[in-house]
C-alpha cells in the first residue's frame, strides 16, 4: 500500500464516520472483553450510553426478526424454535436468559439439564442477542448443540446487559 | 440504500451504500463493508442478511445488493 493509499483510505474512513454522525465504527470481534465485568458494557458506559444502546438494540432486534416474531415476543415473552436434530424437542427462548430445553412427552433431552447457557463473546444488549440467537437457534442447530453448556437452573445471562 | 448493521455494545451502528450509484463515497463505502464482513467471518462471527421482512444466516460472499447484512456476535456456552 503506497502512501497515497493509505491517505485515500484514511480520509474516506473518516467520511464514513462523518457518515455516522461523528461516532467511530466499532468492530467488538477486534478487542477483548474478558476484563468486563458480567451484566455490563464496561467501564467507559454511563447510564445514558445504557439507554442510547437498548434502545437501538430494540430496533435492530425487530428489524431482524420481523414485525410477526417481534410481536409475538412482546406478547407470550418467549419464542419456541422446534429443533431439527432432535424430534420432539423445543428450544424456549427469552430475552436475557438461558434456553430452555421443553421435550413432548415420551422424548428424551439429549441433555443432563433443562437449561443451555449460551452467550455473546463481547456485552450486547439482551434484546439484540435475543434475535441473534434465535437465528443460531433456527438457522445454524449444529453450532448451538456445540457450545451449548447445559445448567440444572435458570438464570440471567452474563455478557448481555 | 443498503446497509450493514454492526451489533455491538451501543446497540447497532451501520455502513451505508447505495448500489445504484457510482461515485466515491459509494465505491468506499462497499469496500468497507466488504471488508467489515471479511473480517468478522474470520474471527468467528455470522453474517445474516435480509429476506422479506427477517434475518437468515448467510453464509455466500458479499453482494452489494442485498438490502440489508448484519453481523451476529460468536456464541461461546456458559
């Protein structure tokens, strides 16, 4: 890369963030997050920065799932997702908490435990993980069955807010 | 427009292109959105795109003319 190049793309870079009122684009898959305490953003987040991001995680969590799904959370407080490796079992998601594992009568869990602990690398709002999971849940089953760690009880999960 | 929303701690922040038109701006802001999704796949994240009205993971190269892309975050149990 000359050093024309990398101007261009310095300076069109900062288009962008002009773009994005001001605000530097930032990518959460470039850093660490293990120093940040559970159920928080870090240490950098005031209460308002809090509200600012759940309620632009509201809207991009409705615009993922669709006004049907969205409306039916806000409703009954839970989506259930059949699985597709498993017959007979649901998958029960809720926002901000594990998953629960519901078998029809007579179907066996492949699981110890009736909860799944599955969680974000990096802190997320809940309701924008919720809609994330949920395409993990419907579209990608395997990878859910991978890292899932079962739990005997439920509970909040750690790395959204 | 297009865009790219990026989920992260502030909810979402987005890229936004129009695919319609050739100019600077444009050109730029599809390369980093190309780029951005390059990225995250290869540091484990997933990219979902718009269909009708919801999200379906996707897992083919970037194409400018999808309405809409989003990056989920890697999932890790416990």
């Amino acid at each position: 890369m000359t050093v024309f190049d990398w101007l261009r793309r310095f300076l069109l870079l900062d288009e962008a963030a002009g773009r994005r009122g001001g605000a530097a684009l930032e990518l959460p898959w470039m850093h660490r997050w293990h120093h940040v305490p559970k159920r928080s953003a870090g240490p950098d987040f005031r209460r308002e920065d809090y509200r600012r991001a759940r309620e632009n995680a509201r809207e991009v969590a409705r615009a993922t799932l669709g006004e049907r799904l969205w409306t039916r959370v806000q409703l009954q407080g839970y989506l259930d997702v059949p699985s597709r490796r498993f017959p007979g079992l649901t998958y029960r998601l809720r926002i901000g908490r594990r998953i629960e594992v519901r078998c029809a009568p007579g179907v066996e869990s492949p699981w110890p435990f009736a909860y799944l602990c599955i969680n974000p690398t990096y802190p997320l709002p809940e309701e924008e993980f919720f809609a994330q999971l949920y395409l993990y849940v419907r579209d990608r089953e395997d990878e859910v069955i991978r890292v899932a760690a079962p739990q005997p009880w439920d509970q909040m999960l750690g790395r959204t807010f | 427009m297009a865009r790219l929303i990026v989920a992260n701690r502030r909810g979402h922040q987005v890229v936004e292109w129009d695919p319609t038109v050739d100019t600077r701006e444009s050109r730029a802001a599809i390369e980093e959105a190309e780029r951005i999704i390059r990225d995250a796949r290869r540091r484990g994240c997933a990219v979902s795109r718009k269909v009708g009205d919801t999200h379906v993971l996707d897992d083919r190269p970037f194409d400018p003319h999808v309405e809409e892309y989003q990056i989920l975050a890697p999932i890790a149990g416990g």
